[in-house]
C-alpha cells in the first residue's frame, strides 16, 4: 500500500460498497482497483474527493 492510503474494505462487486466509520465535516479522497478473479490486481482509478456530511 501506498504511503498515506489505507485499506478501507473489498467488495464482491460495485453496486453497494459501504463503509462506516468517517468523521462529519472532514474530506476524505478514494481510489480503488479490481483484483480479478485470477487475482491480478489492476491499475489504481483516478482519486475522488469527498466531503462526510
């Protein structure tokens, strides 16, 4: 993993990823990858930035 980045959860598909456990008010950025079923694992997306409300 990357300096700075956390894993934060894998999911069996993309339809519903919840996560819990994020402050109000703070931003927080995410990027995610797929791991195929032959477990190679795929670029890094583009960094979304989101504010908690």
């Amino acid at each position: 993993m990357d300096e700075g980045w956390y894993h934060k959860g894998s999911f069996a598909d993309c339809t519903e990823m919840i996560m819990s456990g994020f402050q109000s008010g703070k931003q927080y950025s995410f990027r995610c990858r797929i791991i195929g079923r032959d477990n190679k694992v795929g670029p890094w997306s583009h960094i979304v930035s989101l504010m908690v409300t």
